[in-house]
C-alpha cells in the first residue's frame, strides 16, 4: 500500500515539473520574439524648441533674477518690455470693459442732439394709442364736457384730449387765457366779446392764438438741408396747416410722429374729413404750415 502511494506521488511531481519547464520554454519563446522586433527608438528634442519669435512681457516674472539676455545671439533676442510697461499693459487688459448697454446710451446721446422731454414720450404713447382706436371725423358739441365724450372727433378733438391726458387741462387754461387777455384772440370771428367755456377750446383759431401766447414757437417750414432738424422738428410737437387763408375754420391741426418718411421726413399723427379717423400721414411737406409750437415750452417753468 505504502508503495502505491509513493508511485503516485512520483507521478505527480513529474507532471509538475513538465507543467514548469512548459512555463519556462514559453516565457524564453516570447523573450526571444521579442528581441527580434524591438528596435531602439532614439527621440530628438529640437534645439530650439523652447525658443519664441513673439515678445512677451515676462520681466515681472524675472525680476531681481540673475538671468542675462545679454547671453542670447543678435538672432534669438527679443525685445522685453520694462516692468512699468509689463505693468502698464496688464492693467490695461484687466480694465472692467464696457457693457452693450453702456456704448448704446453713448450713442444715442451723439444721434440725438436733445432728447424729448418726458411729457412729449408720454404725448407720442397715448398719440399711438388713440391710432389704434375707433374714432371717426366728425363735429358735434358736448355742453357738460367739453370734450368728446364719444368716437366722433375733429382735430383739434385729438390736441386738447391728448394734453389732457398727460396732465394739461386744454379747455381751463384756454378760457381763463381769453379771459385775461381777451384782446389777442380772435373773438370777432365768433361774433361776441366773451369766450365759452366748452367751445372756444375746441376752435382751431383760438388754439393758435393760446400756443402762440405759451409755447414754444418754431419753424414754419420743414428744410431738408437744415442741420437743426432733430431740434427744430420733433415727436409730440403741435402743428397747424391752412387751406384757405379767407376761412380760419378750415384750419386743422396736428402733432408730429416719432417715425418719419424714407426721406427722414417726420409723419404727422392728426384727423380730417380726408383721412376719416386719427391717422399717420405723411403731409408736412404738402400742406402750408401756419403754427409750429411745443407745450409745454421746455424754457419756461411750469
């Protein structure tokens, strides 16, 4: 029995010897494959390829160094700047720059020479709105108001409803005006000596002669060569045209738009018979201007 197990074990330890020497003969194969395929790979670094044909500002990294560009060849110099130019530009670099808000108010500010006044904004919005409204031309007397309490309208309708909306009482300010200074209005043309309260307000002629008294008044006739234009003509200013100097009724007024033609004319925002409803048109060149003002006058305190 004892020698059984002793053949065995000599078994054994044969096979492991076989599996090793296996090992090893594969391992020596493998090393020697190896070697036959392995070349020496030899890597060059270029000589100059730390060197740069750009200047950069680097004393303010080699202050107080020992380093000597002196050393360098005519060929590999380049030109340092001094630790206050090096300074200098990176200050320059880390400026706060400025914000597309900030460059468009600066031009704005050069485009336009004087920016409209806060009353004539507010004119221009309620003037856009009222083109958007359902108002028809037409005359009819409103005794407790004054103002049209309805759609039908005339132009002097879209003046003295407009002012009053952004703050000025058209219909008050022009009686008590005509009661002071009765003798610059026209009342003959009415045919009395005392003005009406919720009618004279409402006519072309006395709503000329109340501005030409108040506001500001400016030129009568658009030139497209005048350098001024942007200060002569602009949005919320009243203008009044005239079709027959025999008949002041005819009159009819009007305010300047903030848009213009392709010309760079201004559009006129104004009612008539013609046009039928609040409209933009484009007539300050076709009809005869005989009044130009801006009220309130920007020069006078309020």
């Amino acid at each position: 029995m004892i020698t059984k197990y002793r053949n065995i074990h000599k078994r054994k330890s044969r096979e492991y010897r076989y599996i090793v020497f296996f090992v090893i003969l594969l391992l020596a194969l493998q090393v020697w494959l190896l070697r036959g395929y392995y070349k020496e790979l030899v890597v060059k670094i270029p000589d100059k390829l730390f060197a740069s044909t750009r200047s950069f500002p680097v004393s303010e990294l080699t202050i107080d160094s020992e380093y000597s560009y002196s050393e360098l060849t005519n060929e590999d110099q380049i030109e340092v700047p001094t630790a206050e130019e090096a300074i200098t530009e990176m200050e320059e670099s880390l400026a706060p720059q400025q914000e597309p808000e900030e460059m468009l108010e600066e031009t704005e500010e050069v485009n336009n020479v004087q920016e409209i006044s806060e009353v004539q904004r507010k004119i221009v919005l309620r003037l856009n709105e009222l083109i958007e409204e359902d108002i028809e031309y037409g005359y009819e007397v409103f005794p407790e108001t004054g103002y049209p309490t309805n759609n039908i309208w005339i132009s002097t309708d879209v003046i003295s409803v407009v002012l009053k909306d952004v703050g000025f009482d058209l219909m008050e300010m022009i009686y008590e005006d005509m009661g002071a200074h009765k003798e610059d209005y026209p009342l003959d043309i009415k045919g009395r000596n005392e003005p009406i309260k919720y009618i004279d307000f409402r006519d072309v002629f006395f709503q000329e002669q109340f501005f030409k008294r108040n506001a500001l008044e400016l030129n009568l006739e658009w030139d497209p060569a005048d350098p001024n234009n942007d200060i002569q003509w602009q949005p919320g200013d009243i203008v009044y045209f005239q079709f027959d100097p025999e008949n002041p009724y005819m009159d009819l007024g009007g305010f300047i738009s903030s848009r213009t033609n392709d010309d760079g004319v201004p559009l006129v925002i104004m009612i008539s018979k013609e046009f039928g409803s609040v409209s933009e048109v484009d007539v300050l060149e076709e009809y005869t201007i005989v009044g130009h003002f801006r009220y309130p006058n920007p020069y006078e305190e309020q």
